[in-house]
C-alpha cells in the first residue's frame, strides 16, 4: 500500500482503503464523500469536500454515497481499518447498507476495525460485528447528554439516549474487541461541566463501556470567528486561544496547554469517581503524550501495531509517533 500523502477520495468517488497520515497514522475508508451528520466543528468532511471540488469544480458540496466496486475486488488488505476518518459509517440509511458490506468483508480477512460513530447501531451493523468480535473495536462518540447543546452543535447526529442504547446494545456483543465511549471533542466552558462529565462517564460505565476517550474541540480559525458571534459558543470559542500542535500540522485553534491540562485532570477525577477509566487523543495535541495520561492509539498501539506489521508482511504500520 502507497503510504505517500494522498488527496483522499479518488476523482472517481470510489470508496477504498487509503493509508492516511493525519488520522493516527493508520489505514481508512470512507462509505460517503461529507458526512450527513453535518457537526458544527468537523474540520475532515469540510476538507475532503474542498479537495475534491478543487478537482471537480461542478461539485456542491453535498454528501455523496461513494461506489465500492474498487474494494471488492482488492484481493489485499491492511491488518488495520479506521471506519471512518472523514464522514460517519452509520451517516444514514444508504450509508449503513455500504458499511455492512465493508465490515463483513473486511472481516472475512480478519482485518481489525476501529468503528467511531454518532449515528444508531442497527441490527444489520450488529449482526456483521457479532461474526467476528474480537476484531472490532468500538468508540460510541457522546459529548453531552444536554439536549439543546446537542441540537445546534451536532443537529443531525442520533440523541443522547439513542447513543447511550447503542452501548447497551454493543455491550451484549460477548467477546467484542473494545467498547468505549469517546467524549469528543468537548466544547470547554460548555461540556466540561462536572454534571454533564458525570451523567456521560456514569451511563457510559452502566451500560457496558469499559473506558472513556477524553479530548478538547480543535477548530479552524474560519469556525472559531463564526463561533465568537454566536451568543451560546462564543464562552467556548474565547477559550480557544492557542494553535495547537496536531498530528496533521494544520492550523487548528485548542484550549492552551496548561489549561487543556487542567481541565483533562479533573475530567479524569470526575471519570474516577464514578468509577470508568479515561485516555486521552496523543494526536489531537501532541504534548499530551508527554503526560501520564493513557493515550488513544490504543487500540492499535505500538504493540499491537508491531504484532499486526509481523503478521502482516508488506504493510506498513508506523510506530515512531508511539514512542
Ligand atoms: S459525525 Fe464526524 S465526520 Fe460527520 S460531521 Fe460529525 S464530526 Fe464530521
């Protein structure tokens, strides 16, 4: 596979394994070109969008289901699969039906999966997980339980309660790889409330997550300038002071570091508390791996990436950024 910087989806809208060096270094797909899900501060979507328009000037910007001819008939496939790095595998309905065939052929090659949604676990999505668990690994995304924060800032992701029942339906999986919830990205001075860190982590724990994934929003400087008119944002987006360093390197807006780890620390004492471990995103801000909190290439951390590279010769799983 090219590990070579690529420009993500192809002209031709096919939807196929690609080795992406901005999402942890890892190997992605895509089932749609933007993402239905239109979240206030995703940076990815936006991004693929405007590349592919670059080539493509007649394109509207709208969320395209992408062909999946091209990956059935690869015949090799990485050890790893991040589902998915730009849109959401559970966007909508179409997008589903392509996810279901993505997943159970990728695990008919035993290829592991890490699977990050908003969206709703459907009985087709979980009977595929269930024919191979061990080699899925689970990040349900769920901020806030705040139902009026939910609608302006991820309008047409699933609800809180909708998120919260997937874990209890994935937590019924016996032997998935991991189950976690990923509270991610907060919005600081809006989601770090103690009440609401403590509803998400205590339902998150209740219903059969085992961790949680903590981390702060990073926003281009276009979004931050819309956000500081926005009466409900703006206490967010003022806190927003610092370019961060990312693993991408692109000029992303955070909290300040000592700030970022303040915050974290009493996150991860809120998340102790009611009894459910927390790590953090290493490539979100690089300077966190500096720190004592868990980072989240695991599930693919270096040591798994190494015994996955072993079982996998010709594919190449970088661990520099691991060290
Ligand atoms: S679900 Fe993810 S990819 Fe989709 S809009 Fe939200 S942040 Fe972006």
């Amino acid at each position: 596979m090219d590990n070579k910087i690529n420009w993500g989806i192809t002209k031709d809208l096919q939807a196929d394994i690609r080795y992406e060096p901005n999402a942890c270094k890892n190997y992605v797909m895509d089932m749609s070109l933007g993402c239905p899900h239109h979240c206030l501060y995703c940076i990815f979507s936006p991004l693929e969008m405007k590349a592919y328009q670059l080539q493509n000037p007649d394109y509207k910007e709208e969320t395209v289901l992408l062909k999946l001819d091209r990956f059935l008939e690869r015949e090799d496939f990485p050890p790893c699969v991040y589902l998915s790095y730009s849109s959401d595998p559970l966007g909508n309905e179409d997008i589903i039906k392509s996810t279901i065939t993505v997943v159970n052929r990728l695990l008919e090659h035993n290829v592991n999966i890490l699977f990050v949604s908003k969206g709703i676990f459907t009985d087709g999505i979980l009977e595929a997980f269930a024919k191979k668990p061990e080699y899925i690994h689970v990040q349900v995304d769920v901020t806030s339980a705040d139902q009026y924060r939910n609608s302006i800032v991820e309008p047409y992701a699933a609800s809180y309660e909708e998120r919260m029942n997937n874990v209890k339906k994935l937590a019924s999986i016996k032997g998935l790889g991991n189950l976690n919830v990923r509270i991610d990205p907060m919005l600081p001075n809006i989601d770090d409330q103690p009440e609401n860190i403590k509803k998400v982590a205590g339902d998150a724990l209740r219903l059969g997550a085992t961790e949680v994934i903590a981390g702060y929003v990073l926003v281009t400087g276009t979004v931050k300038q819309a956000w500081m008119k926005n009466e409900f944002l703006r206490p967010c987006a003022e806190a927003l002071s610092e370019v961060t360093p990312t693993i991408s390197g692109q000029q992303l807006f955070s909290l300040p570091f000592d700030d970022k780890l303040e915050r974290l620390t009493r996150v991860e004492q809120l998340c102790k508390e009611v009894g459910i471990k927390m790590a953090c995103c290493g490539c979100k801000d690089v300077r966190l791996k500096q720190t004592d909190f868990e980072w989240i290439c695991h599930p693919f951390n270096r040591q798994m990436r190494e015994k996955m590279m072993k079982e996998n010769p010709g594919y190449v799983l970088e661990t520099e950024h691991l060290k």
